[in-house]
C-alpha cells in the first residue's frame, strides 16, 4: 500500500455484471437491476465535493490504526536486559537505526536524520545518557556546545533541542528481536522513527516495525542503577 496516496475508485474498471450483448437489450429491459448494480453507480461516480477528502481522512486512520497496533507489538515491557542496561546514566551511545545501519545524526543547522557515520570522534552521532527512571532517559546530543541540546518529540515531530525538561523524556522499550524503541513519555505512540532514505518520520506513523527499531553502540559506560 502507499501510504501517500489516498486509495480510489476506477469507473473504468471491469464490472460486477459484464454488459448486455445488443441483441439481447430488449428481452432485459423490464429486468430488476442486477444486485450491488446501484452501490457501484454511487462508488464510481461520486458527485459529492467531499468524497476525495472523506478518502483521505480514512487513509490516514488507517495508517494511525497501523502506527497503533504496531506500537502494541513492538513496546514490549522488559523491565531489565543486557540491552537496556547500556543505557546507565552518563554513557554516551550511538543509536543505530535497523533501516539504514547508519547512527541517529544531528547537525549544526539543528537537522537530524540517521544516515550518520560511526567516527568515535564525530559528536554529532553521539548522546549522553541521563536517568529519569527506570527505563526512562534523556538523551543529550554532544555536537552542540550548550545544554538545551536534548532529543525531544514536540508537535509530533523530533527536534534535538530540548531543554531537557519532563517533554524530553524517553521510555525505552526492547522488542522480542532486541532493538530498541524509544516512545515520548509525553506523546503516547510517538516513537523516534526513521524513513528508509534515513529521513526522521512524523513521530506517530510507523508504517513498518523496522523504521522505529535501534541498536545501541556504548562509546562510554555510565553508573549503574542503585538497587
């Protein structure tokens, strides 16, 4: 399916019932319609102003059906693993998307997308870890000099920004084929999620499983949680 175009109807499509030969025109004519004849009449001739709008608008439930559902699978509730553990605070880490094998990237001009390289040097793919709970991190991005430098889903879109503040809160999930999801504490169902190309996607659609799904490359240990 392509989720940027609306789906639509063909009225030159082949139909339910083929058409009547012209010999026979006569002997139908007094005939009731052919059952679903006057629903395909509506349907492939729609007069109403609306109905590539109403279309549209399904489209896109659709989509948010399948973010959802999609959400339910992936945000599995580990509460401990070898993997979430790598999130300790004061670790820095890079974040490998599953798409594109490449690291989560901020740049200079505030961009980000994950189509970044894994230099130890480059901080601009690196981010440090910071506590806020169990299974719960800010994630604060090394390129930038100053604080309010945190990665943070607002509006339904990423920004690396954030003042580190409750919005930049992230809640870790690890999925059964252990990569990690990171969902807003704030937004419900907004995850960091990725395109194929490497561009970041409006936070709630996740048209696959993979384009939310990260591994985690320590550069740095942090502390381990007090028990």
């Amino acid at each position: 399916m392509n989720y940027n175009q609306a789906p639509h109807y063909n009225a030159s499509a082949p139909q339910m019932y083929p058409p009547v030969p012209p010999v026979q025109q006569q002997q139908f004519a007094n005939m009731p319609p052919p059952p679903n004849q006057q629903k395909i009449q509506v349907i492939s001739q729609p007069k109403n102003s609306n109905f590539i709008g109403n279309l549209v608008k399904n489209a896109e439930k659709s989509v948010g059906s399948i973010s959802r559902d999609i959400s339910r699978t992936l945000d599995q509730h580990v509460v401990t693993s070898p993997l979430l553990d790598m999130f300790a605070d004061g670790a820095v880490i890079q974040l490998i998307s599953k798409l594109t094998n490449r690291a989560l990237c901020c740049y200079p001009n505030t961009g980000i997308d994950a189509n970044g390289d894994f230099n130890p040097s480059n901080l601009w793919t690196q981010y440090q870890v910071k506590t806020a709970g169990p299974n719960m991190v800010f994630l604060r991005n090394l390129g930038f000099p100053q604080e309010n430098s945190y990665l943070v889903i607002s509006n339904g879109y990423l920004f690396c920004t954030g003042a580190g503040d409750t919005g930049c809160t992230f809640l870790l999930h690890e999925t059964q084929d252990h990569y990690i999801t990171l969902e807003s504490r704030q937004r419900k169902n907004n995850h960091i999620a990725v395109a194929p190309q490497g561009g970041i996607l409006p936070a709630h659609l996740k048209p696959n499983k993979d384009c939310v799904k990260f591994s985690v490359k320590v550069l740095k240990a942090g502390s381990p949680a007090q028990p």
